[in-house]
C-alpha cells in the first residue's frame, strides 16, 4: 500500500454524513452561497467522514458524490489567489492551506476505499483502478495548488504520487479504461493521469496565467492516447528525446541525462507529443484558427502558438531552458522594483517634472562631458530615505539574458510576475532593467524569483504625450529608454507605464542631456503588470 500510512478508524467520529444516502440529502441542504463558510464544512465533514468506520464500497459511493460539489467550490475559492504577489499574507496563506486540505481529504478517502481493497473487502475489487486513479488525482492537484500559487511543497507528496503509480504497475491496472464525468477526457487511465500530472508540473505551472493552465489541462486530457510510461528510453537520432521519472525520488520530471539507471527508473516518450504539438504549429502560423484545431474556444492564435512553443521546449528539446549559459556563481546585488524606484535609482535621483526651459547651462554642459550624466544633488540624499525601495538579494546564477534571484530577508516588497525590475550585482556600476517571470516562495519562507533582462543600458528619460483630445495625462511622466543592439539585431525600444501604448502615438522624450525628441509609437513588444515596452521610430523635428 502506498505511503504515507493511513491514521486509525476512529469510532468517535461523528460526520453529518455517513453514507452515500446521507451524503446525498446532506450535499442537497449544503448553503454555497457563503463560499468561505461552505469550504469549511465541506472539509470539516469530509474530514469526519474520513475517520468514521465505514465500508469501502459506501465510503466510495459518497466520495464520488462529492467529486462535483468539492470540485467547483474549490474553483471559486481558488479565485481569492489569482493575480495576488508574493510571499503571500497571512490571510491568503491560510486560503491556500485550505485549498490543499480539501484536496488531501479527498486523496484520503479515496486511499482508505484503496486499503479496504487491499484488506480484502471483494465489493471494491472491480474499483481498484479507479480508486488508484483518483488518488493520482487528488494528489496531483495538491501539488499543482503549491505550484500554480508559487509555494515550494515537501518532496513526500512527490513521493506518493510515485507510490501510487507504482502500486498501478505491480496491480497491472495502468491502461484500464476508467470513466471521470468531471475530466475534459470523460474516459481515461492511471498511466495517462499520471504522465498528466508530470508533464503539466514540467512545463513550470508557476509561470503560465490561469487561462494558459486551462488550456494546459485541456490540451493534456485531448493528448491522453499520446501518453505512456515505459521502463526503457530509447530516442532514434533526431527525435525528442524520452523524459525521466525515478519512482523512488521527490522530483517529478528529470531530463534523461541527470537520471541515474536504476530498476525504479521510468520514461515518458515525447516523441508522439512533439509531432502533435509542431504540426499545431505549422498549422497555426499557415493562419488556421485554434478553434479549427480543437485548441479551445475562447483563445487567440499568438496566445496559443506561444503556450504550443514553450511546451515544446519543456518536453522535448531535451534541455533545461533555464540552463542555458547560465554562471553558477553567488554574488549579492540590489533590487529595486517599479517604474518611480527604477527610473530613480538608473538616473541617480527621482523623477520630477522638467522646468520649461529646457536649454542646458554650462555646468551641466561639463558635467556631461566628463561623466556622461548630469550630476544632481539629490544624489547627496538616501533615495531609500524618500521612499525608493531597494532591497539586497543574492544572485543564485546568471546568464546575459536573466538571472535567478533570492532574498536574504523573509520579509520585503510583494512581488509577482510582470513587475519591472532593476538589478545590480555589486561588481557592476549599472543597473540592469528587466522584467519577473517567476516567483516561488521556499519552504523557509524566502523569495526565489527569475528576472528577464531586456537587452542594452537603460536610460531615465521624461516622456509627454503630444497632440490634442489626449486619454493619458499631458504631464511628463518617468520613462527609460533601451539602445538598439546591432549583434543580436534587436531595435530600440522605450519602457513606458502600463497602457501608454496607442498605435501612431508621438510623445516628445527629454534624453538625460536635456535633448529633446520626439518618438512615433508603432508597436507594443510586451506588456507586463506594470509596464508596456514598445517598439517607435523617431521623428525630426516637432511635428506639432
């Protein structure tokens, strides 16, 4: 029977239900209407019924009445989650405690029906595949409700989704066909909800929004055929090479070459998956419709091509894309985080709007000359003092395109993916301006997050709109402006506030040498939560 043991029957145990006739009239008078309150009773009781002694066959019968309900009130109660930055408060920390109680309640259920099958009670026996299948189940969303809010879990709930698949293949119950009305793929198999479970957690489930893990769900349950687990890798030259799982560890997914041979040792083929997901490439970019493609409704072809590309370098490009020329080195570095801290720290002393003349006098002339910048006095002044926060971090690695970051404090600035960043390692004068792509929160409570660098120095610059019926203030405004790099052929771009962005748009920038120019804005490169980068071409003169 596969780990953690199981805690006794406990006779005392009074749930409000205690059968699957009981469950029933008991789901029918459940109030959902406060969702907090009806959480708690629903894992309350569930925990109850967990302790109370009872068949297996009728243990079963009620927890599949309760697949629905547990099911959608976990949905809307997962919604308090969305969006919100790490670490999380106290109060979210405890909403996310409850989603992953819930879900263990019902892997506990599930796995006493499983021991009452073991125990020889014969009523379950034809069940056993399908009591195997929802413990991988529910364990597996236990370890995507830590995933997908950027909490790191302990490695034993890895070990018991192993056990579980394990405890499968001994019992030769893997590709038994198994009925699951609340899954996309109304039929399916323990092999397949397993390699499920562990293709969507290598795919990094922490970085994907909502509604690409909607559409990861989706996509995995239409693949189930494509979905195997063997006890030999084998990869022809050129094909996707097999991704690894030793069922005696607490990882999911390994890449083949980290994995060490031993008899627990398992791969998943990626080759089927590969040529699923370029031929919905190829067709996507020839300008068919996701929809057309059984891709989803609701989803627009950049959003589906960019999920379909990544997941093809998760699975089967045979590396780790955080790898890449990384430099495996610690070293400290300051953070800072936001427009108003950022342009601050780059250009020395805080945004203020530019006096009307513009002209520059002749020390600040010199000054230029010799340090490439104006020099304030505000630099005599803690920008911290004024409110610029800056944080020190440790540089875990590095590589010219981002960096993985942790904070030495367990306390700082809420962060979360899409936030505009700077960083500077202590052995270099410039910041580097960059964006989050992911955050996770460590076991001991520390904030590991990933910064994407953007490309070239940035620069602080005040930027206006220009023209008339404007929809954006006509004030300046901090901006920062990225050079062109030639090597990689990588244009120019200008880092505005989020939603500045408009087609045809001129604003008029002054430059840190008080030069005056204005930028025609022809197409937004990204949008992150707090900023837009967009692509312009400069204007001569002053078109106004």
């Amino acid at each position: 029977m596969p780990t953690p043991p199981l805690q006794p029957i406990d006779p005392s145990a009074n749930p409000a239900f205690k059968d699957a006739s009981t469950c029933a009239r008991w789901l029918g008078q459940l109030q959902l209407t406060n969702l907090h309150q009806a959480h708690g009773v629903l894992r309350t009781q569930l925990g109850e019924f967990n302790r109370y002694p009872v068949s297996g066959l009728e243990r079963l019968h009620a927890l599949e009445l309760l697949r629905e309900t547990v099911a959608s009130v976990q949905v809307d109660y997962a919604k308090k989650l969305v969006a919100k930055k790490l670490p999380l408060s106290e109060d979210e920390l405890a909403i996310l405690v409850a989603l992953i109680d819930l879900w263990k309640n019902m892997v506990t259920g599930y796995r006493r029906c499983l021991q009452a099958c073991m125990d020889g009670e014969r009523q379950l026996t034809p069940y056993e595949a399908l009591l195997c299948q929802r413990c991988l189940l529910y364990s597996g969303a236990q370890i995507f409700e830590y995933l997908r809010n950027g909490y790191e879990f302990n490695g034993n709930l890895w070990r018991q989704l192993h056990a579980l698949y394990a405890h499968c293949e001994q019992r030769n119950l893997r590709s038994q066909e198994i009925s699951d009305d609340l899954g996309d793929a109304r039929t399916t198999t323990c092999t397949a909800t397993y390699a499920r479970i562990l293709l969507a957690c290598h795919a990094y489930r922490s970085e994907l929004p909502r509604q690409q893990l909607r559409l990861l769900d989706r996509w995995l349950a239409q693949w189930d055929g494509l979905l195997s687990i063997e006890c030999q890798g084998v990869a022809s030259m050129g094909d996707a090479p097999p991704l690894a799982i030793n069922l005696d560890s607490e990882q999911g997914i390994q890449p083949p070459y980290m994995a060490h041979p031993s008899d627990t040792l398992r791969y998943l083929p990626t080759m089927p998956l590969s040529k699923q997901l370029r031929v919905k490439i190829v067709l996507l970019q020839q300008g068919q419709s996701p929809q057309k493609l059984g891709l989803g409704d609701g989803c627009n072809n950049a959003d589906c091509l960019s999920l379909l590309n990544h997941l093809h370098q998760c699975w089967c490009e045979g590396h780790d894309i955080r790898q890449i020329e990384r430099l495996n080195t610690v070293q400290q570095a300051q953070v800072c985080y936001g427009m108003e801290s950022c342009f601050a720290y780059i250009a020395n002393k805080p945004f203020k709007q530019p006096s009307t003349s513009i002209g520059m006098d002749t020390l600040s002339r010199k000054q230029i000359a010799t340090f490439g910048r104006t020099l304030s006095d505000t630099s005599r002044h803690d920008l911290s003092v004024m409110g610029f926060v800056l944080e020190t971090w440790l540089i875990e690695d590095e590589s010219i395109r981002g960096a993985r970051l942790l904070r030495e404090e367990n306390e700082g600035v809420r962060l979360g993916p899409g936030q505009l960043t700077a960083v500077r390692p202590t052995n270099a004068n410039a910041f580097m301006l960059g964006t989050i792509i992911w955050g996770k929160v460590t076991q001991a409570r520390q904030l590991h997050i990933g910064v994407r660098y953007f490309p070239g120095l940035p620069q602080s610059v005040a930027m206006k709109a220009t023209g008339i019926n404007l929809t954006i203030s006509d004030k300046y405004v901090a901006a920062l402006l990225l050079p062109a790099v030639p090597m990689l052929n990588i244009p120019p771009s200008l880092i505005t506030p989020r939603d500045w962005f408009k087609p045809g748009r001129v604003v008029e920038i002054i430059q840190v040498d008080k030069k005056r120019v204005f930028m025609k804005m022809e197409l937004s490169v990204e949008k992150g939560s707090d900023y837009e980068r967009i692509g312009y071409i400069e204007i001569p003169g002053n078109p106004a």
